[in-house]
C-alpha cells in the first residue's frame, strides 16, 4: 500500500505545517478548508501563505516548542534539517 487513507476532524484545532513553498501552501489551504487554525514553520515563507487568516507564520527553522497545542503535523518540505 502506498498511501494511508485518513479523515480527521481538525475543525477547530490547530495544525502546524513545517516548510512554506508551493506544498506547503496546498497543505494548509486544505487545512484551512476543514476549519483548522494554521502555524508554519519556516526559514522562508511564500507571501500566500504569511498574513492569511487563521494562519500563523513563524520564520525560523523547525523546534520542538513548535509542537506546543498541535493536533497534526505536516512535513511539506525537502529539508531533512528542518524535519
């Protein structure tokens, strides 16, 4: 199998996405959709992402502080030091 098939209800909970380039931005328009509240995390964020709202964007390499309140995490970058 190749991929996890999975529904959560994230409506109301806060999520973290760590990278801000195109997949990043798709992951967190999806979370968005379903009613999350969104923290990126990133050394550089695309302008799409930063000032949404429901969106907070944090610039900076990922740390485990970033977890804090986090229902889901996504890695939506190609930076294995940042993950």
């Amino acid at each position: 199998m190749d991929f996890l098939p999975i529904f959560l209800n994230v409506k109301g909970k806060h999520c973290l996405v760590v990278g801000g380039g195109e997949v990043a931005k798709r992951k967190a328009t999806v979370l968005l959709e379903a009613g999350a509240t969104v923290r990126v995390v990133a050394p550089q964020i695309e302008s799409g992402l930063a000032g949404q709202q429901n969106v907070e964007a944090i610039t900076a390499h990922f740390a485990s502080h970033h977890l804090d309140d986090v229902a889901l995490v996504i890695a939506a970058t190609n930076d294995r030091v940042s993950i």
